[in-house]
C-alpha cells in the first residue's frame, strides 16, 4: 500500500490527539490535527473548570488551550485546523448531523488538497 502524502488526525478536544498519539503525529510529515470542539463561546461564560484553572471566563480559557495548542502541534511538526463547536460546558450539546457533515467535510476537503501518490 503506497505511503500517504500527510495523515488527518480527528481530535475531540485540544490535546487528545497529542496526548493519544503524539509520537505517530510526529513521525509523520504534514500531518494535520482537526480539534472538533474548539469553538469559543460568543457570551461571557465562566464553569467552575475555568475559575480552578485561573481563568476569568471561558473565552481566556480558550485562547489559552489555543495557544498551547499551536506550542503542541509546533514541537510535534503538525498543522492544526480547528472546528468551531462549542465543548458541552459551553453550549447546548451539538447535533449530530452537522458534526457529522463538518467532520466529512473537512475530511473531503483533506483528501481532496492531499491525493495518495502514484
């Protein structure tokens, strides 16, 4: 079986594909990292999640988990693409259908920017 030109790793939240299988990210050139759940929140939301880890609202929270993610994807040589859906402490749960379809989508689009070689 011919050798891919980069891997898509779907991701749920920030870090679990670095924390999953950050050595197989890194052992791949170009790979790409899709984070679902990576939207930020439009409101001033604060959990008590964000007030234990020192942030002042949500927004902080996610633009901190944003940077250490660029810091993540950079030492392991990967690109990151981020979703903008909201994790479930944020907002109403997600339908399945449009994460679905954004899923395929980005998928689609992947495959499509990134052919098998011949």
């Amino acid at each position: 079986m011919p050798e891919a030109s980069s891997i898509l790793v779907i991701s749920p939240h920030f870090d679990d594909a670095v924390f999953s299988c950050g050595a197989w990210i890194a052992s791949n050139s170009n790979a790409v990292v899709c984070t679902v759940f990576a939207g930020c929140p439009d409101t001033r939301v604060a959990t008590d999640w964000d007030h234990q880890c020192g942030f002042s609202d949500a927004r902080q929270a996610m633009r901190e988990r944003i940077a250490e993610d660029d810091r993540a994807l950079e030492l392991l040589g990967a690109t990151g693409e981020r979703l903008n859906f909201l994790d479930a402490q944020y907002g109403p749960t997600v339908m399945r259908r449009p994460l679905i379809r954004s899923n395929a989508y980005s998928a689609r689009s992947f495959v499509r920017a990134n052919p098998r070689p011949s």
